[in-house]
C-alpha cells in the first residue's frame, strides 16, 4: 500500500504526568513536531530491532524494510525525505534545491550542496545519481531491486559545475519524480567492487542480451551486480548522513554508529547510536524499563502495549495507523492455487479455489484477536493502494464478497466450479485432491501466529489443510528460496507518499516486488496509463480499476491498517513515530537527552 499527500493519520502519543502515563490524541498539526524538546549534545542511544542486522542495501528488494530503513537514512542521504504526515520534503542538508524544470521532454535539475560530501571526504555528486540510475533500471533480471518504475524512465543524467549540478532528462513522463533518488549509494565505493563510471544503459542492455546468447558479453552485467551485492552484504563503510558505522558484528547482534566527521548538515546531538537485536520482541519493554535499551520500535501486540502502558512516566510511547497495510498474499505460482502464466492463474478452478479462500476469510473475527485487542477503531481495510482517510479511497474488497468469513457463499463457489468433497477433503474437479498447503508467518510475531492459525482454522471448514509455518527470512521467503517458500503469506507493506509508482512493482507482472508472481494484461495496461498522467483524479481512478481486478482476481487480501509503535525513555527528545517507509530514525540527528530546564511537547 502507498499514500498521498498528507495523510490523517491516528497518531497518540503518551506524555508524562505525576500519576503515570496518559494519552493524547495529536491534531494533525503536530504529527512531524510531536515530542518537539531541546536537547544536550552527548549520550549514548540503544534502539532495539526486532531482525537481526545483517542486510545493508536498501536497494536490495529481497530485504524487508523494517529490517534495514531504520538504518539507511542514518547513513545513505537521498534527495527527499517523507515526513511523519506523509509530505515529501526536499532533504534541505543534502541538496539545495530539486526543481522540475521542464516537461516536454521531463527535465528534474537537482543542486547538491556544494559542502555535501561522505564521510571520507569524496564530494555528493552526479557519479551517485548516475550509479542509483543504473542499478535501479531493471535492465539485470539478477538484482532484485525495488523495482524500475521510474528509473526506467529516464533517459540521461547529466553533471555540471564540478558534479554539483544534475540534470535529469526523462524520456516518458514520471509525476511521481518526487520519489526517485529516496537512497543514494557512493558510487565511489561501488567503483572498488565492480563498478565501472563510464558503463552506459546502453552497454548494459546488450550484455544482458549477450548473455542471453545474442552476442558476446563485455561483462558489464557481471561488474555492476558484483558492486550491487557488495552493498548488499557489507556494512556501510562509508556515510552521507549524521552518523557512521563504527561496529557491526559479523553475527548481526548489533551495530553501533559514531558521528560522522564530515556530517555537513545540523550538527548531531548523541555521541553514539547502537541497533541491538532483540530475538524475543516480547523482551523489548523489558529491556526498555531495565535501560538496557532507550528505544523500541515494536510490533504492537496486546502484552506488549499493555506493558509499555504500565511503566508510568519513565517511558514515553507512540502508536500511529497509516501507511503500513497487513495483508495475506498468494503464491500464484504455485500449481495448487494457479501457476506462472496468466491463463493458468485464470483456469476456472484454481480462480475459484483462491476466491471461496478469500470468501471464506474472516478479518473481522481476525482483527478482534489480533489488532483490536489495544485498537477498538481497528476495521478492516478495503482498498490495497489508499487507507480510508485518502480522496482515493474507495471499497474495492467487500462488494467482491473477500473478506466477510461466509463459509456457505465459500462451499457454494467450490460446488459451482465442480469441487468435491467440500467439508472434509477437498477435490478439483478432476478429482485430484488439494494437497495442504504451506502457509507463512515471520518467527516471533504473535499477531501473525494467531493470523494465520484462524486462516487454517476457517480453511479447514472447506476441506483445505493448511500447515502454518515460520519463516526466519522474510525477504528469502518472499523471493521463493528454496525451504523458505509458501503458498500463503501474511506479512505488511510499508508504504511510500505514492500511490502509483509506490505500488507499481508489487502488482505489474514481472516487476521486483510481485512476490505473489501474479501477471495480467488488463492490469498492466491500466498500469501503463496511471503511471505517466498527472492527473490525480485519472490516476486514483486507474488505481481503483486495478484494486477491483485484484479483487475479482483474489490475489491478495488486505487486512487492516497495522499500527505502527515507537516506545522510549521520557529523558530523550525529538524521537517520533514516522508511518512512511522512512520510518521513526527519519530525523535522528535531532534526537537528543533532555536539556535540563525542557521537556518535550505532546
């Protein structure tokens, strides 16, 4: 799920007072200042992360999000940043300005700050834009990065005045320009892994045809994937940002940054910043009120919050319901529920199979166990590409009939399509059985347990055994690896300001993120036409169509909105929650210990 523009978001934020903790609800005037304080320069923070830290480029879309995001602002700077309310803003410290200067063709002219360098002193420059660019194009199938939409777009980026100035010229309009360069990685770095600056898109292309036997390849490819993993798998040893790693442990049990030297924008408050893993999340408001950590970013489950909650005035908390979409997804390659070609997928009794599922799944019944236990307002969420707060808005699930738990209307799509055995042992129509079918959840995750135990639960009522199983990666769970594979899977997008080029690589076939493996024509039309208009009532229009045909083609179920929390020591100021996938460390070089004569805003 993405988002627009500023979104209304239910964030509470507790504030301490003589008998404890009490909550306010925040006006939407407060969501980027909430916990506003002045802070003293010093101090160490420990942030508690509920993955181990092993996974460094943010580029890399087979890592999940929370596992790195939380880190990469610290120290891979881009050009805008998503605040809290979901408006993009220009990163003032990196860049000077990033102007749209022309349409016909698109031309985006960004000024780096001429200070702007990394940490071992190489300028920001036009050679990262150029990098980012290549990596980002999709022309390698072998790099799995988030997707093209956009990138691929863009027909040359040029540098002047010393690499400070970078022009932009696009070959198809982009509207959502806004969202592109989030993430630059040092093409200086990547140069010592592989990469090569005078590698074109053009060269590129044709080594991925070479190696697909059209020609000889001047391993091009090979180099710039090499430079890619790199980043993948080691820890940045360079920054852009307030901070820089100091250590990182080969095990992934923590990393701990330093200030950066050669940090050009507002000087940083803390000293130190440590990520720790925290295996057990049930352990983090433990670790929380004995100070071993100052900061959790939980998912929220009852105990937890209900603990968190029962510490009083030494610990703050936030919770906030907005971008972040939980949804059970299918694997349609997968021959029990489809297979990889779009007439597969659409074969009369494996569409059916997948629609009496969805039919037959109750998200009332799974939001009063899981989400509505510490969110009475928690209801569920119809539409994959806006929450309800949103113009977009529009009920694209119910009137399908997903989501409602009617077992009869789920047994009467089987008896209609020809199943047998419905009730007790499940048969196509040809009288195979449905062979039980594995479904995953990340290890850990207590909400996601009982999600998926109800799921089997409600299954079981047609005849359909569903084995409910861990995953210890979701990244290598979504992208099919081998042991870690799944028929069903619940897990949560986070979200970026876009609704269009946001969710473009989730859903048109063949792109990065389609981890459903789902493929459609009319889809990917549709998809073509929202993605270069600029207007928004044509693109939320277009983005409806296609949630309806997401739909009817009972690929996937959103759940709810997931609260997202943030839980720290009163002592600190300037942390909050951030529901985009900036996340809460968005502005973590404001975060700081109390000064003594403040104490920070609700």
């Amino acid at each position: 799920m993405a988002a627009v523009g500023a979104l209304a978001l239910a964030l509470t934020a507790a504030c301490s007072s003589s008998k404890g903790t009490t909550t306010q609800t925040a006006q939407q005037s407060t969501w980027n200042t909430i916990n506003t304080a002045s802070v003293k320069d010093g101090g160490t923070v420990t942030v508690g992360i509920e993955k181990q830290l092993g996974d460094w480029n943010p580029e890399d879309a087979s890592i999940s999000a929370d596992q790195i995001y939380p880190l990469d602002g610290v120290y891979y700077a881009g050009a805008f940043i998503a605040e809290p309310d979901g408006t993009m803003v220009l990163n003032s410290a990196a860049m000077a300005s990033a102007t749209l200067s022309g349409t016909s063709p698109q031309t985006v002219v960004y000024k780096i700050n001429p200070s702007a360098v990394w940490s071992d002193g190489t300028p920001i420059d036009a050679s990262d834009f150029v990098y980012n660019w290549l990596v980002n194009t999709g022309v390698d199938p072998n790099m799995l990065t988030a997707g093209p939409v956009g990138y691929n777009d863009i027909a040359s980026i040029v540098g002047s005045d010393s690499g400070k100035t970078v022009t932009v010229t696009f070959s198809t309009a982009f509207p959502d320009w806004k969202s592109l360069f989030g993430v630059l990685l040092p093409a200086h770095i990547a140069a010592k892994h592989g990469y090569d600056a005078s590698m074109t898109l053009a060269q590129l292309t044709a080594d991925v045809k070479a190696e697909n036997g059209a020609s000889t390849s001047t391993g091009a490819v090979l180099q710039l994937e090499n430079s890619f993993n790199y980043f993948s798998n080691t820890a940045p040893v360079v920054s852009s940002g307030p901070y820089v790693v100091s250590s990182a442990p080969s095990d992934g049990s923590s990393v701990t940054e330093a200030k950066n030297p050669k940090w050009y924008g507002s000087a940083a408050h803390l000293n130190t910043m440590v990520y720790k893993y925290i295996a057990d999340a049930s352990q983090e408001p433990t670790a929380l009120q004995n100070g071993e950590i100052q900061v959790a970013y939980p998912q929220p489950e009852t105990d937890l919050v209900t603990q968190v909650k029962g510490m009083g005035s030494s610990v703050k908390y936030q919770i906030a319901a907005g971008y972040t979409n939980e949804h059970f997804d299918f694997n349609l390659a997968s021959p029990t529920l489809g297979g990889k070609t779009e007439a597969a997928q659409e074969a009369p009794d494996k569409l059916a199979l997948r629609t009496a599922m969805l039919t037959a799944t109750d998200r009332s019944a799974i939001i009063a166990r899981t989400e509505g236990l510490f969110d009475p307002s928690a209801k569920p969420l119809n539409n994959r590409f806006f929450i309800p707060q949103q113009a977009g808005y529009t009920d694209d699930v119910t009137k399908y009939g997903l989501g409602a738990g009617n077992t009869s209307s789920a047994e009467s799509i089987l008896k209609k399509a020809g199943f047998t055995g419905v009730g007790t042992a499940l048969k196509y129509p040809n009288g195979t059985a449905v062979p039980a079918l594995t479904m995953r959840y990340t290890s850990g995750n207590a909400l996601r347990q009982t999600e998926c135990n109800l799921f089997a639960s409600e299954m079981k009522q047609l005849g359909i055994t569903v084995n409910v199983e861990t995953t210890s990666s979701l990244g290598k769970s979504l992208t099919h690896v081998a042991g870690y594979d799944y028929d069903i899977i619940v897990f949560a997008w986070v979200a970026t300001p876009f609704p269009s080029s946001g969710n473009y690589s989730i859903y048109v076939s063949g792109a990065g993120q389609n981890y459903a493996n789902f493929t459609s024509a009319q889809v990917d039309s549709v998809y073509k036409q929202a993605s270069v208009s600029f207007n928004t009532t044509t693109v939320n229009s277009d983005l409806s169509k296609i949630d309806g045909i997401l739909s009817q083609d009972a690929v996937t179920l959103p759940l709810f909105q997931k609260d997202d929390m943030v839980a720290f020591d009163s002592n600190l100021g300037n942390v909050r929650i951030n529901s985009t996938s900036q996340l809460f460390t968005y502005n973590v070089q404001d975060w700081g210990l109390l000064a003594s004569s403040a104490s920070p805003s609700s």
